[in-house]
C-alpha cells in the first residue's frame, strides 16, 4: 500500500476569472447604492473559509490525498445555503466566487439563507462507486463542524447528486447519533428529500424563459427554439421540461460536444442515453434525426434562446458576437464574463442573470428544508406552484428596478439583492 499519493497538483490559490467576474459585478451594483464605505468591504468579503486535505483509500489498496472546501460567505439573513461541487477545476477562488452569488441569489428570491459554497478536487467520472462513497464520507465528517440544519446546509451542484446528499446525511447523523434529514438538500425521496428538487432548477430556468418571452410578445411555444449548453441536472431538466411544454430544443451540449436538430430533438430520447451508463456521452448518440457538433459550435446555432447551463466563464468577448439568440438564460452560475455581457448588452440580447434564472434550485431546496423541520410534506403541485410564485416575483422585482434605473436585469438583480443584505446587516448593527 502507497500512502499520501495525491491525484491532483496539490492545490495553490491562483487567479480565477469568476471570481473576478463576481467581484467586478459587486462593485458595479454598489456603485448605484449609497453605503457606507466599511459595510460594502464588509459584504465584498468571504465570513470565513474552511480548507480541508484529507485522504481517502482507492479501490487498489492505496490512500490518496484530496483538498476540499467549504466558503461561507455571508450569514446576515440566515444560515448558509449551498451546492458541493466535484471536479478536476475547483480551486478556493472558484468557490469564493460561488459562494457570493448563493448571497445575492437566496436575497434576491427573499429566502432566509446566506451564501455558501463547497467543493472537492477530483474527476468525479474517474472514480469508482465505492471511491466516491468515501471521498465523501470522508469530506463530510471534515464538513461536521460547520455543517448544521441551523449553520450550513449543503446541496448538490456539479458532479454532485442526491446520492452525494444522502452519504452526507448519514455520515452527519451516524456522528451526531440520530438522524437529521435537514442537514443537507437534494436529497433522496426516500430519506426526506423533496418531490420536484431533482428537476427544480432547470424548471426554474424555463418558467423564467417564459416569463421573459411572454413580456416580449413571444407566446407561441411551437417557433421558439431553444439552444442549451450543458446536460447535467440542469441543463437536462430544463431541457426535458421545455420539450414537455412544446418548445422546439435544438441544440444540447455536454462536456464532449452535442446534439442538433434544426427541427427539434427527442430531448427523452437523449436523456435515456446519457443516463443509460454513468459515462455516455453525447457525442455517442447515432441517430438519423441528429447531428454531432462541437461544443464551439453551439454558438452558431440558430436559435431564440441560448441557456448555458454547464459551468462558469462560457458566454465571452470571444464567443458572443456569435450567439444568434435574442435571449440569454443563464442557468449556470456566472456563464457570462463582463466582457461577454457589454457585447450580448450593446447587441440588445436580454439576459435572465444567474442569480434570478437558476434560483428554482435553492428555492426548492428551501422549501425541502422547511419540510424537513417541519416533518410535513407537500405534493409536486404544490411544490410547483409555490416555486412558480417566488421565482415570478423575483422577476417582478427585477424588471421594476431595472426600468427605474434604466440599467439590465443583472444590475437590477445585483443592487436589490446586495441592498436586501445591506439593510439587514444595518438594522442589526455591526457586533459588538
Ligand atoms: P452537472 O454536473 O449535473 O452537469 C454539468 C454538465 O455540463 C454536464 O453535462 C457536463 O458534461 C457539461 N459540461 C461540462 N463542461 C462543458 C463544456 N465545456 N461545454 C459543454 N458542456 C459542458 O452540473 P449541474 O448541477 O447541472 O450544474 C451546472 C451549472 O448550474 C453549474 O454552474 C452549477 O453551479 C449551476 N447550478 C446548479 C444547480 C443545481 O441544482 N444542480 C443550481 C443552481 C445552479
């Protein structure tokens, strides 16, 4: 047995693109609010950040070494909210990043949660079932001091799932000695998750889409067609849901290239493929009605709406004179860079920003957490009707900050979400 291989570069904090993106964002949006200087140094930095290394015992007998991370950002409204992410990039400024949108996100929609993000280096493809049970087992008993239904509640995010939620819910509760399904979201059913959190966020991106299309005249479902980036939960389930609403998806992406069909794809048919074998990809699927593209040339592709839904940094000063679409959804977090968003802006494409279009997921996570407290569940119709409420008027609120200043919806989403944390951090004054 080898002990303390690391399978990756050991990790140094080097310059990230979003979270330079989150910061320029900031300082753009405080710019139009009248603060007092100490409170926006106050919100611009993380409350605290908690690195871990910590080995983990591989299928052949060796131990390797992981780093993970768990940033909380902001906790004046509430305990921190947010998604665990798994892969080969992470590194601690990504996660600081993410964590500051979960901030602006959870403020905006009007949940009572602060911002948090996690993350582990690792490839999750290349590990095996039992590797993956026990690197994050191992993380989450890393995770217990910070971890709690009242402090922090983790939930899935890229490379993640509820099958992650569930080893973090039995590692917390088999150390505590009893069970706490609210520690966590995204979880299973079965063990207290919620009905509709699977689909929520990419739900969440297509009634925003709609909202959006609806104010812009565009009703006819059948003549939108939708272009998406990414065909993880996400992009998947927004995927599967527009598709079930009778738009017309034609492109989808995922990190190996994609699928295209200027009629239309079968969105299930492509779904049952890439969820037939951990590993499918896109690019594998023979099919007459399709045909493979590279992930650059999604781009191109004629469309009405473009929802990049795969990971950070996608939509920029390279690529966005490209986007045919004359709406920009952004599921993911921080798809577009400063740049990309003065072309797509001087072009006169509409952006949904992150914070408003893929908040269906935390919405739902916090209505799986009430439960959770609660040990009372509600039914999918509820669950939709409920997230179709909060998430319409968010975007209410959006659209009559971004008229009465005259400025686009991802300053409007900024300035009232960052002003909402603002207030609450005046009204309770600065400790002690
Ligand atoms: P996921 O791991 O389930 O899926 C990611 C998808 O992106 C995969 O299909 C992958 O192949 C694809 N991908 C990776 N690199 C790509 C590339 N260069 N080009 C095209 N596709 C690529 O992750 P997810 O949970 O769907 O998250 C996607 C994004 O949405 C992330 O930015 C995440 O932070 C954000 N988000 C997720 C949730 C959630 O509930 N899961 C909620 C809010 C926001």
């Amino acid at each position: 047995m080898s002990v303390g291989t690391r399978v990756a570069p050991a990790p140094t904090v080097t310059p990230n693109k979003a979270y330079e993106t989150s910061l320029a964002q900031y300082d753009r949006a405080v710019s139009h609010l009248d603060l007092p200087a100490g409170l926006i140094e106050y919100m611009r930095l993380p409350k605290r950040e908690y690195t871990v290394n910590f080995p983990v015992r591989m299928d052949n007998g060796d131990v390797k070494m992981f780093t993970g991370y768990r940033v909380h950002h902001n906790l004046v409204l509430g305990p921190s909210k947010g998604g665990i992410r798994y892969a080969p990039h992470v590194d601690l400024n990504e996660v600081r990043a993410l964590a500051m949108w979960m901030t602006w996100k959870c403020a905006l929609v009007g949940l009572p949660y602060g911002g948090a993000k996690g993350g582990v280096i690792c490839d999750p493809k290349k590990l095996s079932d039992k590797e993956n049970e026990g690197l994050t087992r191992r993380f989450a008993s890393e995770l217990v001091p910070i971890i709690s239904p009242h402090s922090d509640i983790p939930a899935p995010d890229m490379g993640t799932n509820s099958q992650t939620m569930a080893w973090i819910m039995d590692t917390y509760s088999m150390t505590v000695g009893y069970s706490v399904p609210a520690v966590v979201t995204g979880k299973p059913i079965n063990i207290g998750g919620s009905e509709g959190r699977e689909e929520a966020t990419g739900r969440g991106v297509i009634i925003v889409m709609e909202e959006a299309l609806k104010r812009r005249g565009r009703i006819d479902r059948d003549e939108i067609r939708i272009a998406i980036q990414g065909f993880g939960n996400v992009g998947a389930h927004a995927a599967l849901y527009a598709s079930e609403l009778g738009y017309k998806v034609v492109a989808v992406t995922d990190v190996s290239g994609g699928a295209y069909n200027p009629d239309g794809l079968d969105v299930e048919a492509l779904f049952n493929f890439t969820r037939a074998a951990r590993n499918n990809l896109l690019k594998d699927y023979a099919s007459d009605d399709v045909d493979i593209i590279e992930n650059d040339e999604l781009f191109g592709v004629e469309c009405d709406v473009f929802i990049p839904a795969a990971l950070e940094d996608q939509v920029h000063e390279g690529n966005a004179d490209d986007i045919k679409a004359s709406l920009v959804v952004e599921g993911a977090n921080g798809p577009t860079t400063p740049g990309g968003d003065d072309i797509l802006r001087d072009r006169g494409i509409v952006v949904v920003p992150d914070i408003l279009a893929n908040a269906g997921g935390v919405t739902v996570s916090y209505f799986e957490w009430v439960q959770d407290l609660q040990n009372f569940f509600w039914d999918e119709v509820e669950i939709m009707r409920q997230l179709r409420r909060i998430l319409l008027k968010a975007y209410d609120k959006v659209v009559a900050v971004a008229e009465d200043k005259d400025i686009d919806m991802r300053m409007a989403a900024q300035i009232h979400a960052i002003n909402r944390v603002a207030q609450a951090t005046l009204t309770r004054g600065f400790y002690p």
